[in-house]
C-alpha cells in the first residue's frame, strides 16, 4: 500500500513534540510526503550611506517516505534549496544579519545562501503503550538544540526573510553529521545528539565533512495547540574567524491553534551564545513572530526582535589572542501581509509584501540611523491536500 500527501512540514522532528495526532494510525506500507516554499521578489534594504537590493528567491523543498520495519518505523528524509542559483553567492542583503563568511571575510548585512542538500538522513521510531523510542543519524541534519528552524515554523513560513536572531537559535538546522536519540512519554520529549559544530562553508553545492565533535540535549512538551522547548549544547568553533567553543542556551514556546475560526501560529523564542574565551561574551536574542489569518485568503504576519550582535568590531580573532567583543544591540520589527489566490493545480500562490523598521544603540546611529527595508514578492508553496503534519 503506497500513499502520497503534501504535509511534510519541518526538516527535523519538531523540538515541541514527536508522536502522531490523537487517533492517527500508522500506514502499513511507504507513506511518501513531500512539502516546499518559495519566494520570489524584490528586497530593497535602506540605510543612512548604502542603499542596496536584489531580486531573488529564497526557497527549499522537502521529501520523506516511511514505512514499518521490524518492531517500528523507518523514515528516509532528504531536503534541497535552490538559493546557490537564486540568490548571490554573497548573500541576499539584510541590515545587521550575521553569521557566517563568503570569501574569507564574515558575512554583514548579509544572510548567506542555503546549501543545496539541506537535509539527508534516516529516522527510525519505536511506539509502545505511553511512550516512543526515536533513533536517528543524518548526513545532513539538525541536532536536538533550538526550535524548530524558522523556515519550518508556521508562525514564519510567510515571511522571505531570516530572523536576526537565527544564528542564537536555529542555526544548526543543515549541520553535516547529526547522531541523536529520543524518549517521549506522553507529552514530554527528551533528546541528545551529537554533532559537527563548524559552520557549512561557502561552497552551497558540497557537503561538508560529517563530524561528531560537539553536543547538546533538548526537552520538549506538547499539549493540544501549545508546544515549548528546553535546549543546551556545546558547539566547537562554529566560525572559523572566532576559533572559540561556544555554548548555546535556548527556550521557546509556540501555538498553533485559532482565536476563533481564525488560524494563528506564534512562537516566542530566547537564545544565547556564550565564546569561551576567557571573557564574558555572551549575546542574547529575543524573538516573537505570528501569522493569522485574517481571512481565507489573506494572512497578516510579523516579527518582532530584539537581538545583541557583533557588527562594527566584527573580524578574525586568532586563537591565544582573546579579548572582550564588543556588541551593539538591534530592535526590529517586521510587518507584512499575503494575499493567496485559488488552489490550482495542487499549487497555492500568493502576493505579499512586507517592511521592515529598526532601531539601534548609539554606537550605531551614525551609520544606521533611519535604517528601514522591504520585500515585494510571490510566494508558492502546494497546497495542503490532507491534515496537517504533526512534526
């Protein structure tokens, strides 16, 4: 028996959560899912000196099958982005992004392209009466650390642009070499995993050398339409131009549900990454993103953020010659809105458009000052032919 949905909806597990809706009963042959999202438009970023912009397409597509095996369930995963062809090797612009390097200098004011093999790796489940048993090891993958990525998230899935704070939370979500393993009893999930802790490269088209050289563990919990997360981990040398073990502190809690008979999706999210080298710096990010949909056809979404970034004094730090680092702190909250129009052919498109404002600490203002930006684009993604999948 073979059956087909479009409802395939985080590249990992979701943090949140792990077992089957209430009354969902496992197919006993391959069960295939796929899902995908894709933008395409115009990003004009203005600030005080430099204006810049691009048209572009952020986008990623995801295929899963399952199918029983012995006393559980094995799942195949794999997940693709086209963003080495669609967006410039540099990066798709956007004021005080970081993370990352392009050409041997760290990437500012840009967020770098996904790789094309975002996810490659198996999963396999064993359910007993009250609780499960999930095994896992992916070539390319995400550990137990953080929420689920923000390109998965329902409350983000309408907007084209990466939080700030994606590098203090999320960004493990393509990590080459992941080995984790899981209980859940009942609501309750609890995870550990190890890991490769280096940043992927600037080659989008590779896959980097796996490696089990950092660790982290994640606690999560699932009620109805509420979920949340508790996660830690030690990550060696995330970048190469801050040679330095960092630990990762994350927590956040989601809802997935509707105020009234309208869906809504919001997740608030903390993170914070301390470098080990011998002084305190640490940066701590705060996120609260939502999508509602206002009616059946038009989405109203958001973000909002408040996040402690290196910036003007960010460059390559050597090992052995530490120092305290020097942070500037960023508000910025988006708002933005998609207008869908009819089903076609498996397909759901739609117009949307966003801005984006900014405030700043002092030590920006002379660069920064009345900073703003905005997308206009068309978003696809297929529709959803069957309940929605539960991660």
């Amino acid at each position: 028996m073979v059956r087909f949905s479009v409802a395939a909806r985080a590249q990992e597990p979701d943090p949140h959560a792990g077992h089957h809706p209430a009354g969902a009963a496992p197919s006993p042959g391959w069960t295939w899912t796929g899902d995908g999202n894709l933008f395409v438009g115009y990003n004009k970023q203005q600030r005080k000196f430099a204006d810049f912009s691009a048209w572009e397409s952020q986008n990623w597509f995801m295929f899963a099958g399952s199918r029983p095996a012995g006393a559980g369930r094995v799942s195949f995963m794999a997940m693709s982005s086209l963003e080495a062809f669609t967006i410039d090797p540099l990066g798709s612009p956007q004021l005080f992004q970081t993370g990352e390097s392009y050409q041997r200098l760290p990437l500012v004011n840009y967020q770098h392209p996904h790789d094309l093999v975002m996810g490659l790796g198996v999963n396999y489940r064993v359910e007993r009466p009250g609780i499960a048993y999930v095994f896992e090891a992916d070539l390319v993958g995400a550990p137990a650390l953080g929420p689920t990525a923000f390109m998965h998230r329902d409350s983000a899935r309408d907007n084209p642009e990466a939080p700030l704070s994606h590098h203090s939370m999320d960004s493990t979500h393509i990590t080459p070499g992941v080995v984790r393993v899981g209980v859940e009893p009942g609501d309750f999930t609890v995870e550990g995993s190890v890991f490769r802790g280096e940043e992927t490269d600037e080659d989008r088209l590779n896959i980097e050398t796996p490696g089990l050289n950092s660790w982290s563990g994640r606690f999560g919990w699932r009620r109805g339409p509420w979920q949340a997360q508790l996660s830690g981990g030690r990550l060696y040398k995330p970048e190469w131009f801050e040679p330095y073990l960092v630990t990762r502190l994350t927590a956040s809690i989601a809802f997935n549900g509707s105020v009234g008979r309208r869906p809504l999706a919001a997740t608030f999210a903390w993170g914070e990454n301390r470098e080990n080298n011998g002084f305190a710096n640490i940066d701590d990010s705060y996120l609260i993103e939502w999508d509602f949909r206002a009616t059946d056809t038009i989405a109203l979404y958001g973000r909002a953020e408040k996040a402690a970034k290196q910036i003007l004094g960010l460059g390559f730090h050597p090992a052995g010659f530490t120092h305290p680092h020097f942070y500037s702190h960023i508000n910025a909250v988006t708002l933005g809105a998609v207008r869908d129009f009819p089903v076609v052919a498996w397909s759901r498109v739609g117009l949307g458009a966003d801005v984006t404002m900014y405030r700043t600490s002092d030590d920006m203002t002379i660069l920064y000052e009345g900073s703003h930006s905005y997308h206009v684009f068309v978003r696809w993604r297929p529709a959803r032919t069957s309940p929605a999948h539960v991660h």
